[in-house]
C-alpha cells in the first residue's frame, strides 16, 4: 500500500459535544472551523468557488459540520497545524451557549485525539418557592 493509500480519508480531529451540566450528548450542533492553517484555507476557498453565495449557508461542507445523534463529529484530511472549533447548536431559540475550542493535528501522534467539548446551557437556573 503506497503512502498516499494510507492517508486517504484520514480522521484528522474527531470528538464528541456534550451539555456542560448533564454529560449528556448534543445532536444537531454546529461545529466549524473558524481559525485554521493557510494551506487549509487556500484550499477550502477553491472548494467554494463553485458554490458562490450559497457556501456559507451550507450546513455541511468541508471545515463544517453538525454532531450525529450521539453527539459525535469528525474532521478528514486535515494539514498538519493548529485549528479553531466554534461550537454552537443553531437554532432560533438556542439554549446552549457557543465555545470555541483550540486543537492540533499532527500526522505524528502528537494531537488531541478525541475532543470531548462542554457546550454550556443558557437560561434562567433557580427553583420555584412559594411566599
């Protein structure tokens, strides 16, 4: 198997988003890549040229994607370099904030292997009394 088989289709960062406060797993959110490095991005403004405007409406493409029922995402053929996760469940009335999470891919090892990310619930927190 020559070298190139061996990266085809790479798991570059893979991970998991969970609620913050019950550890329980977030289908349907948003993860992007916001910060990556300069040989990731020339890349990707190729791949939406043929797009135009409707790129960035896209819900899934490259450097963007949304978690499966158990909470889970994956990034493929990633260069090597340090990226940025913004995380963040998109809807109209969201309660969960956005979390933007640093990480590294390296062919040798030396990266985050499986990104667990707390995505914090918003709202009002308290209990009911009665006077």
């Amino acid at each position: 198997m020559s070298a190139k088989e061996q990266t085809k289709n790479r798991v570059a960062l893979a991970g998991q988003v969970i609620d913050a406060e019950t550890k329980l797993a977030i289908p349907v959110a948003s993860v992007e890549i916001t910060q990556m490095p300069n040989k990731f991005k020339n890349w990707l403004d190729l791949q939406a040229l043929p797009y135009g405007k409707s790129w960035e409406k896209m819900v899934k493409r490259p450097g963007k994607t949304l978690t499966a029922i158990d909470g889970c995402f994956c990034f493929i053929n990633l260069p090597d370099g340090k990226y940025t996760l913004s995380v963040s469940f998109p809807s109209v009335r969201t309660s969960y904030g956005k979390v933007d999470k640093k990480v590294t891919v390296a062919s040798n090892g030396n990266s985050n292997k499986i990104i667990v990310i707390d995505l914090p619930p918003i709202g009002i927190k308290g209990q009911i009394t009665k006077f």
